[in-house]
C-alpha cells in the first residue's frame, strides 16, 4: 500500500485492517498522535488525510491507500496555531494538544479563507473543537490560542514568548510520554482479568506463553476487572490472542456491589478476615487513621472537637423543632481520573541487573523507592524515567500493577517488555474518587453563630477504604463543637484511589449546601454568613472580593418562573499546607549555560517553568541560558506531584540553589558573564524550614504539614433550562489565597483546570455499575462523560498572595483548593435559579427535574 506521510512517499505492508494510529505510531514513529480513547470520542489521533481532520483510531489502515496524511510533526511547528498555543499556555499535561493543535491548524485556515483575519468568537472555536477532550481543562488558553490565530495575530514566529518550557516541544508532537517509548526488541504485554466480582482461583493455564502470576497471597478475587495474570507476545494483538487462550478455573463466591446490600446484616463479608483486612488497599493520601470493623463496615474512625457537647446539642434542637438545625442527607457519586495518557510501563533489566523503568507516574523518586524494596535492589540500581506525564490527578502515585507486571515479564524473557492500559482498563480499575453518603447536622445559636456541627460520612471506595470525608470539616468554621464520623463501606467493586483534594469535595457538596441553608434560614448573606463564621483572614480578603462581584450584587432575591432561569451561588474551601521537607535541585555550568536538575516530574502543572523562571531570575539570565532536566530519580531529594506540594517544595530549593551558585560565581547581580570560564560548577540546593517550623514534629514519608491553609471561594452563575432539566454554567469566579504565585499564567491555568473538572464532578460524571455482575459499564468516553471545551464558562481567577510570609518562598499550593468547591458553588447556584436544593451528584437532568416538581 502506497501513501504520503507528512509530504514523504510511504510504502507499508501493514494490515490494511489495523487502525491508522497503528501504522502511523508502531510503523512509522510518527508518536505525536496519540491513541487515548480508541473510539473517536477524545480527538487525541487526529490527523489531517488530504486536509480533512480525521480520527485515526476508527479508520482503518486501507483507507490511507493513495491518499496525504499530515500528522502533527507535518507542521514542522512552523504553524501560527502553533505559535498561539505555546502563546497563550493551550495545554497542560500536553497530552491531547498534538490533535487539538492539528483539528485548529485545518480550523484556522479554512477561517482566514472564508473569513479573512477575525476573530472567530468563543461559539464557533467550541463548534470546532467539539471532538476533543482535555482531562486538564485547558480549554480557556485553547479559546484564546485559536482566537488569536484566526486573527492573525500569531503570524509572526517572534510573536509571543512562552510561559511554559516545554511549549514548543508539546505543539509540535516532539514530547515523549511513556506510551511513546517503543524500543526496536520489545514485548507487548497485555493483563488477563477477572470476570467475576468474587472468586477463588484454581488452576491457571497459560500454555507456553509468557505469563507472570499478580494474584493476591490468598489467590481470591474481589472485583470484575481484578488482575489475574499478564502475558507477553511480540505484538500487542498477539498478546491480546495469547491472553484469551489463557484457561483458568475460578470459584464464583457471593458477592456484594451495593454499599446498601453490603451493610445489610448476613451480607456476604469483602474481608472475613483480620489479615484480609489489613492487606486491603486504601483510596486515601497520607498515613490512614484507625477504624473498627463490622461486617463491611469500617469505622468510625476521625476525630472531632468537644463531640459530646455537638451531639447534646444537636438532639435537644431537634426535639424542639429549632428552625436553626439544618440537616440533610448528601451523595456523591464514584468520580474516575481517567487521564488521557493511561497507565503505562516499559520496563527491561540491564546486564548489571538494575531495573529500568520507563512510566506514566507521579512520582519518581517515590516509585524508585517502592521498587527498591519490591525486587530487593540497591536504591541506585533502579532507574525510574517520566519525562512527560500525560495527567494523573492522583491515581499515579504509586508503583503500580503495570509496572510491576512489565518489570516481572522483561525479567523473564530478557527483552525489554511494555504494558499500557486500555480506556476500558483506566475506566475501571486504574483509580477513582470513592462515592460518599453523607450525613449533615448544623446548629446555630440565637445570635446567628454555629453551634453545633456533626457529619457522618460514609466512604463508597469498592475494596478500598480509607476514605476520609467528615475528617476535613475540623479545618473550618472556627472552634464550635463537633462529632465527625468517617466510614468505609467495602463493596466487591473496583478500589479508589487519590483524587485532587481527597475527601475534599465531597464534604464541601454537603457542608457548603448546608451553610447556604442556615443562611436562608437566618436572612443573611451568604457571603456574610461564612465571613462572620470564617475565622481566616485570607479569606476574608476574598469573601470581599467576592460580594462587590457584579454577578454577585446583580443576583435574584426572590423566586423565578419561567423556563429559562438563572442563578448564582458561593462556597468556600479550605485544604491543608503540605510540603516536601528536603526537596533539592542541583544547578550546573555545562556549556555556557546552567542545566538544573531536580528528581521531579511535570505532570502538567509547569514545574520545569517554576524551577527555570525561579534560577533565570536569581541568577540575572535570559531564558535560552537555563535548561531543566526533569523525570528521572537522579539521587536528588525529589517532590510527588501530589498533594498541592511540588512547587512550594522545589521553588524554594530552586531559588536556594540559584543563591549558592551566585555566591560561588563571584556573587554579581547577573553570573551571564562567568558561565564560559566556570565550566562544571556545581551546587545543591534545598528547600528550607518555614520560620516557626511545622505543624508535624518530623516529616512522614518526606512529608509535612505546614503551618496554615490555602483558601478558596468560588461564585458560580449557572442558565437552567427548567423543561429539560440541563443546567450550564455560564460564569464562574474563583478567589485563591495561596500566598506567592511563582508563574501566573500557569497558576491560572491550573484553576482554571480545577474549575472545569469542578464541573465535571457536578454535572456529567458518573461511574455506572451492573449491580448484578459488578461490571463497569461506563468504561469508554462516550458512556463516562467528562467536560469538553462547550461545557467552559467564562472564568476569571483572582490570586490573594498576602498572609504567608512565614513560609518559605511565600507560596503554598493551590492545585486542590482550586477544585474542591467548585461543585458547591454549582448547587447553591441551582438552588438560587430553581429553589430546590441537589442533594445527590451529579445534578443530573432526570434529578433536577424531579426535585422540582410541586
């Protein structure tokens, strides 16, 4: 079969059956288009076959025959859409932007023919870039980026510098992500797994193929989609082959796949065992706390604040009818990671017998560790690369079974050996925000002050436990008395795992709910309600930009009618300051420039940036002086990208470097003019105490919590379209107290993420489960809907950067706080529009719908 690629003629014999992606990846290198999704939801493959945007993950090989492809290296990188993206910042993770960059180049230049250099408007840009997803939410820099080129404004190539490093290489497809590492002599792994939510494994036979063995010590199965075992062949669709051969003899045993049914008394028991129950895998971040158990239930385990006082309280308002109790029972729904880069690996194991680890992770350093200690190695003999990271939010944050059945395979066979996740795999067992049901009780007093605060959460994580939810609501309202109850309730389905801001959301959903309730019910402010209550004074700057908001003066006071109505609504958060105690970055002269090395990964939040904009600055160098080579666990002391920690880790150790290497350089306000004669200066740097130290006395796992918290309030305007039950968020203002911003562009675009995710976690997501079986059925795109670039409202963010001066480099994180109250804000907002107050996430159509009707 004959074709152009990228304006070179191309002669394959591939299966003219195998998708496109296929021969333009594994056949001709072409790794700039990605396979994400598989079924032309995510736009991710894109490419252009004689101009025309095309999915390549649904077209079949033979359909090239004769005809042009451009892929996005066929841009060359010398596109305005290009240029525009790395302009205006049109990306996180980087992930999905070669086929976003591709679908806008064909969209900008049939706009400029048509319609000369115009602004296009957001509607039309969102028409065009409808089949494209980003789990990031990037979508406000992609608005721009697009606008700006229709405009012409980006056709100049020195017409915008770059606030992110890695721009360039990200919009030209020149980013190498784990799934693009394909080494010539490699395997093809593919994981066997369960078919049933519960049963015990006999015999296993794998015939003469490959296999490793990942079954649990007591060889039983929890869930549908468990590991069983992986097996490895020389390519994916013979590992595939080789997989459904692969005989097995399982026992079927009862199972239960409600939380409702696995809390009935004779339920079918997850774990019968104490030993069971201590090996069960936890979805929360940090050392878990103690919890009793009963049946399939764990818990209580948290802690609150003068409790007896809470509860007697709480019962004696009931008993009079106190119209200043509000309680009410919240749900919230399994929320997926889902990033667009799976779960990959590529593992081999050199002649020395160290490990090489190529993987989609978090963290670098911690993955390294856990290695380490897995096969007994050194930790030096272990070699852990990330050098792009296609999104995680939490769910790649430990050495996980893709690496470890990789590891194990290459060490069989000698060769090295690679494993990605499918999208049915990542929808179904590589992470997810556990479900909640959540119990709310809040008093206030005769003067309009709380009282009294009880919140029983009852965590929906599968297998899993360790869901923290009422533990959170310790950090906010001042000193009043409270009882705060979390519960696990295991069920035989998938386990969770950390997702941005654990615990979080789900308590915000119901306690942000609940004080909009008090203040209906006590006539005041919202907004002035959390300000009297709300003891922060960071936020309390942001309480006062958030009341002079027009949007926010300008909102109905009463009831609506009519179909179309509109609302507004408010919520704020709190997250605890956390940080990588002895974080380092490691600055070096190599050929008149200063190359800064950190054992880091950048999954999308700038990190490289961060360290760069931090040296370049301290050190008085233009940008083009200073390189960072991040991904690697270097012997450095690194940061997990987890956790709202990695900058306010590595920016001071950056900034403590820079210093050091000045001084050595001959401490003059710019080194430019020492780099050539100081060839191999070299310097580490660290990351400081705060002044008054720590809220812990020593680090945990390289970990501690600082003294304070990041603070968040977001105002939400949302149209509900009352005859059909959809709800859009037309506008959305998000106030951040997170102290210094190291980049403000890349911090923004940060909230702006949290905001769309934010809206995914209200609106659309919904992890569906056959209760029957236990299978996932939302396991592809089209069935779990995340926000695409329609779903955007308009977004401003504003940065409160006073009140932490005590911390070093004057910043804490804000990656989480930016999130967790965003679907708060939406159902105070639904309340305004409509008068009926969501209690259960998402606020789904058929809800809304229902709670309205008289």
């Amino acid at each position: 079969m004959d074709l152009n690629v990228n304006g070179v003629p191309v002669s394959t014999d591939s299966d003219p059956d195998a998708p496109a992606v296929e021969l333009l990846r594994d056949g001709l290198g072409l790794t700039g288009t990605k396979l994400a999704c598989g079924n032309g939801v995510c736009g991710a493959c894109t490419v252009l076959i004689d101009g025309a945007p095309g999915a390549s993950c649904l077209l079949p090989t033979a359909h090239l025959e004769g005809r042009s492809v451009t892929t996005v290296e066929g841009l060359d990188g010398a596109h305005p859409v290009q240029r525009a993206f790395a302009a205006h910042d049109a990306m996180q993770c980087g992930y999905c932007t070669p086929g976003f960059v591709v679908e806008a180049a064909a969209f900008v230049d049939r706009w400029r023919a048509e319609h000369g250099d115009v602004d296009p408007g957001r509607a039309a840009v969102a028409t065009a870039m409808a089949g494209h997803l980003c789990r990031c939410g990037a979508y406000e820099g992609i608005y721009a980026a697009v606008r700006a080129a229709c405009a012409g404004e980006h056709d100049d190539p020195a017409s915008a510098p770059r606030p992110r490093v890695e721009a360039f290489e990200k919009v030209t497809g020149r980013a190498r992500y784990t799934t693009d590492i394909l080494p010539a002599k490699r395997l093809e792994a593919v994981i066997v797994r369960s078919p049933h939510a519960h049963a015990r494994v006999g015999a296993i036979d794998a015939g003469d193929v490959p296999h490793v063995d990942l079954l649990p010590d007591d060889r039983t199965l929890r869930y549908v989609g468990q590991p069983v075992l992986a097996v490895a062949a020389a390519t994916r669709s013979q590992a595939l082959a080789a997989a459904a051969r692969v005989r097995i003899d399982y026992s079927p045993l009862p199972a239960v796949t409600r939380p409702e049914q696995a809390r009935a008394a004779g339920s079918p028991l997850v774990y019968a065992s104490r030993d069971e129950r201590r090996a069960a895998p936890r979805s929360g971040e940090g050392p878990g706390l103690p919890g009793r158990w009963q049946g399939n239930v764990r818990g209580p385990s948290g802690f609150g604040r003068r409790q007896a006082t809470a509860v007697r309280r709480l019962s004696r308002a009931a008993e009079r009818g106190d119209d200043r109790l509000v309680t009410a029972v919240f749900t919230t729904s399994v929320q997926v990671h889902t990033p667009l880069e799976p779960h990959a690996c590529v593992a081999r194991w050199d002649e020395r017998g160290d490990l090489h680890l190529h993987v989609s992770t978090q963290a670098v350093t911690d993955v390294a560790e856990q290695a380490a200690r897995r096969w007994g190695l050194p930790p030096e003999r272990v070699h852990v690369v990330a050098e792009h990271v296609g999104g995680g939010f939490g769910a790649k944050g430990r050495l996980g079974v893709e690496a470890i059945a990789a590891a194990e395979l290459a060490r069989i066979c000698g060769v090295p050996v690679r494993l990605v996740f499918d999208r049915s795999e990542e929808l179904t067992d590589a992470g997810s925000r556990p479900g909640t049901r959540t119990e709310l009780a809040l008093l206030a007093d005769a003067s309009g002050d709380l009282a009294a605060l009880a919140v029983d959460a009852h965590g929906d994580g599968g297998v899993s436990v360790d869901t923290p939810t009422a533990l959170f609501a310790n950090l906010v309202y001042g000193t009043a008395p409270r009882r705060l109850r979390d519960f696990d309730v295991v069920t035989n389905l998938p386990p969770g795992a950390p997702f941005r801001g654990p615990g979080g959301a789900p308590l915000l959903w119901a306690l942000e709910q609940g004080v909009d309730e008090m203040a209906l019910r006590l006539k005041e402010d919202p907004i002035a309600l959390r300000r009297r209550w709300d003891g922060n004074p960071k936020r309390h700057a942001l309480y006062d930009r958030a009341a002079a908001l027009p949007m926010w003066q300008r909102r109905n006071r009463g009831a609506q009618s009519g179909r179309i109505r509109h609302g507004v609504g408010v919520a704020a958060a709190n997250w605890p300051y956390l940080l990588n105690t002895g974080a380092q970055v490691e600055l070096e002269v190599r050929e008149g420039r200063v190359v800064a090395r950190a054992a880091i990964q950048d999954i999308g939040t700038g990190s490289r940036s961060v360290i760069a904009d931090v040296v370049a600055a301290e050190l008085g160098l233009p940008a083009d002086r200073v390189r960072v080579e991040i991904g690697h666990n270097n012997g450095l002391k690194g940061a997990s990208s987890t956790g709202s920690k990695t900058t306010t880790s590595i920016g001071p150790a950056a900034q403590d470097a820079a210093r050091r290497l000045r001084r050595l350089l001959g401490d003059a306000p710019s080194v430019a003019h020492r780099l050539e004669a100081s060839e191999g200066a070299r310097v580490v740097g660290g990351r400081g105490r705060d002044r008054h130290g720590y809220l812990t006395p020593v680090p945990l796992g390289g970990m501690a919590v600082g003294r304070g918290f990041a603070g968040a309030v977001h105002v939400a305007e949302v149209e509900v379209d009352t005859r059909l039950g959809r709800i859009r968020v037309t506008r959305m203002w998000a106030g951040i107290a997170a102290g210094r911003i190291y980049s403000e562009r890349l911090a923004r675009n940060q909230c702006e993420g949290a905001i769309i995710q934010g809206i995914g976690y209200a609106l659309y997501e919904q992890r569906h489960i056959d209760p029957a079986t236990g299978v996932v059925l939302t396991d592809n795109l089209e069935d779990y809907r995340i926000p695409g670039i329609a779903d955007t409202p308009e977004i401003e963010v504003y940065f409160h950067q006073e009140g932490w001066e005590h911390v070093n480099g004057g910043g804490v994180g804000l990656g989480e706080v930016a999130a967790i109250g965003v679907a708060a804000s939406i159902g105070n907002a639904v309340r305004d529009a409509t008068g009926f107050r969501p209690l259960d996430l998402p606020i789904r159509p058929d809800r809304l719908l229902e709670g309205m009707r008289p």
